[in-house]
C-alpha cells in the first residue's frame, strides 16, 4: 500500500498554483456524451478519480486524445451500448462515484443507461434518490437490480416537467440538467444545487447549444433543443484545494501565496478562514497568507462559541470542514465544527486526538475543538487516510507535527490532489512518497 512519511515542523514558503476542480471535471466529462462533435476541455486536473473517467468513457467508445498536460479533445461518436452490461464497465464504475453522471446524458442521447451502485468516499450514506426522481420526473422509468447492484433508466422521449428536488444536490442536479437539456419542452428545477461547477456545466451546455436560464440561482429553466454541437471548456481553479493550502499556511505558520484561485468563485470560503483569526489577503487573483505564529478564533456577537457548519452554495462546502477541523487545533479558543451532511466524516478526529489535539466528538455530525494556540504542538504518528478530504487534513497536521509521521492509503489522496507531495515539497515541505 502506497503511503507518505513526512517530517513535519518545517515552516514553507513560496507559491502554490491550484489544479482544476475536480468536482467541475466530472462534470464537464460526462457532458461530452451528449454531442458527436469534438469537446475540447482544459485545466482538467489529472487525479486518480479524473482519470478513471476518462478510462471508463474510453472503454464506451468515446475518444479522447491527451494534447497537452491537463487538455483533452473527446468525441462521443461512437459510444456503444454494449459496453455497459461488461464485467470491466462494472469494475471501473463502481469503483468511482463520479460515473453515476452518465446516466443523465445516456439517457438524453440512447434512452436507456445503465451503472453499478458506486463507490467513492466511505464518509456516510450518499443516497441516489433524487437522481431518480428527477429522471422519473422526466418520463424515464427507474428499476433496481438488488442482485447485482446496479441501478437501470430507460425513456422512448424525455418530456420537460415542473420538479422540487428534495435536495439540493450537486451531483444530481448536474445529471438532470444533462438529461433534460435534450427533452421535449421546458424542464424547470427548483431547490436546484448552484455551486460554481453547476455553474460551468450549465455555461459549458449553453456553449454546447442548450437553453438553460437561472445560472448561478436555484431555480433553473432548461427549453429542450433537438441536438447539441462541440466547444471548447476550461475548469475553475479547484476552490477545495485553495482551501486546503490556506489551511496549510496557518498550521504550519508559513507565508504561502495561492495564484489565480479565481476569487469571486470562492464564495465564503476565505471569510470563514478569518473566522477562524487566519489572515488573508487578497492580491489581483491571488491569496497571500502571511506568517503567522497565533490565530484566534471569533466568538458570535453574543460571546457563544463560534460554529462553523457546512450548508448548500453559496454555504460552507462540506468538501473543506475536515480541512477547518484540524486549523482550529491550534488556534486560540473553541469552536464547535458542525458536518451537517455525512454523519462518518468526523470519524478521523481519533488521529488528530492520538497526535494530542483536544477535541470532543460530540455525535457522528459534530465536534468541538479547544484550540491549543500553538503551545503544545501536535505529536507524529501513523495513520490510514479514509477519504479524499480526512487524508488532507491528516496531512496538514502531520506538517505541522513535532517527528516523522507517516499516512498509508494516499491513493485516497491522489483521487483528489495531484502530485501534492511535489507540489508541498518544492516550498519546503519534507514528503516522502513509498509505492
């Protein structure tokens, strides 16, 4: 098992540039189904889970051709059916949550998809229902395969319909929109999720020759066309990673300059950091964040201990709440952390109390943290990542971290940070990578 040994304590210094987004990406990929023309997307970031993808949409017969580091042409000309029902499509779709997204657009294009219940993160149950609703709502009929686990959409004609989604998410709002962008009709999404890479598909579609009104709100209005045509898409700087550097500079008390985030796409994100007493400055496009030794955390108006909780955009991505757990263990104050979305994503606060953080995992959706304002530092010690975001945070703290400590399972990581260990390493960072 792959796994980094990191010297920790080392103060860094430098620029970090942000890869694309991967939530954008897997996105903007599935939507390369829906036309036989060439789509050309770049700033693609190329992580485990982003290439995976790209296999699996390989393996249906799309091409795509790499042309530069981060850029790819795809062309859904010739995607066959058959492909679906393999034991390889299997493999490679449950292993990754992502592909759940081209059922919307098989759907648009064939009438009919196909897709294993998929993995991903083990952080709670993800529930698929409004995926489905939303294709019921659509004229599709839904059927599960309980024996094999896999989840089939069938439709002659998509019609437009009038739907309340019973929540707002992402990954289902995207795969509706990519089905109803072809449908007979107006197709209009209420409580529709309205994160930035929402936003981009829905830019990337309209480019593409759809009809979708209401970006950027959660009321969308989709007028169906006959056919869509190529173009050319690039991918928002990844806000998840800018968070998780500016985590890194406060932790570790380093001067870190974050280039071209893309600052009006990053919401709240950087206004909760402060929250926290983590200064920020905002220079043209970039974030510089100077060193600092001691951070202090706000209290409300009312002098209650502050809580930081995710909610839908343009709320707090619970993407970054792992990332605000372990700042908030060397801050000065308390701060109870709220995961109000997945009820294990908290599980991982056992290591960081191993390492000597004081924090109270109060139930599976919140822990309060007794900030230790950098007098008694974190200890080294091993750990296994269990998710994408845990296995950041984890690294951030063993950074920060008196010793050597090291992380097994960084495939984890690797599904979304590219080459972070090179990246971290070439500021000053002490990270050695094991195959």
């Amino acid at each position: 098992m792959s796994r980094f040994v990191i010297t920790g304590g080392r103060r860094l210094k430098g620029d970090l540039q942000p890869q694309g987004a991967k939530n954008e990406a897997l996105q903007v990929l599935c939507a390369c189904l829906l036309t036989k023309e060439e789509v050309v997307i770049s700033n693609i970031p190329e992580i485990l889970d982003v290439l995976k993808l790209i296999e699996l949409l390989k393996g249906m017969g799309v091409k795509a051709e790499r042309r530069a580091p981060g850029e790819y042409a795809f062309c859904a000309e010739g995607v066959d059916l058959r492909y679906l029902e393999t034991e390889t499509f299997y493999e490679q779709a449950v292993s990754l949550r992502g592909s759940i997204m081209i059922l919307g657009p098989l759907l648009a294009v064939h009438g009919y998809g196909i897709i294993p219940k998929p993995g991903g993160d083990k952080i709670g149950r993800r529930r698929l229902d409004t995926h489905f609703l939303g294709f019921e709502k659509l004229g599709a009929i839904f059927e599960y395969d309980a024996g094999n686990s896999c989840f089939k959409a069938s439709a002659s004609r998509l019609q437009g319909s009038y739907m309340l989604l019973d929540e707002a998410s992402v990954t289902g709002t995207a795969n509706i929109i990519m089905a109803a962008v072809l449908a007979e009709g107006t197709t209009t999404i209420y409580n529709a999720a309205c994160e930035p890479y929402l936003q981009q598909l829905c830019l990337m579609l309209n480019a593409m020759g759809a009809r979708i009104s209401g970006i950027a709100s959660n009321l969308l209005t989709i007028e169906g066309v006959q056919e869509l045509r190529g173009c050319r898409h690039r991918c928002l700087p990844d806000m998840i990673e800018v968070g998780s550097y500016i985590g890194l500079a406060a932790m570790t008390r380093s001067e870190i300059t974050v280039k071209n985030v893309n600052i009006t796409q990053l919401g709240i994100i950087p206004d909760a950091f402060r929250k926290l007493g983590v200064r920020i400055e905002e220079r043209g496009d970039d974030l510089y964040i100077p060193r600092q030794e001691h951070y202090m955390i706000e209290d409300f108006i009312d002098g209650s201990i502050l809580t930081i909780a995710d909610a839908p955009w343009p709320g707090l991505t619970p993407d970054l709440l792992s990332v605000f757990l372990v700042v908030a263990t060397q801050a000065k104050g308390s701060v109870l952390i709220h995961q109000k979305m997945f009820e294990s994503r908290l599980f991982f606060v056992d290591k960081l109390i191993d390492m000597g953080a004081k924090i109270i995992l109060c139930d599976p959706h919140r822990a309060t943290v007794i900030g230790q304002n950098h007098e008694s530092q974190l200890r080294a010690t091993k750990m296994t990542s269990p998710d994408i975001r845990a296995g950041i945070a984890l690294l951030i703290a063993a950074l920060s971290a008196l010793g050597t400590s090291s992380i097994h399972n960084i495939d984890q990581i690797d599904r979304g940070y590219e080459r972070i260990d090179e990246k971290l390493n070439a500021i000053g960072a002490e990270i050695i990578r094991y195959n």
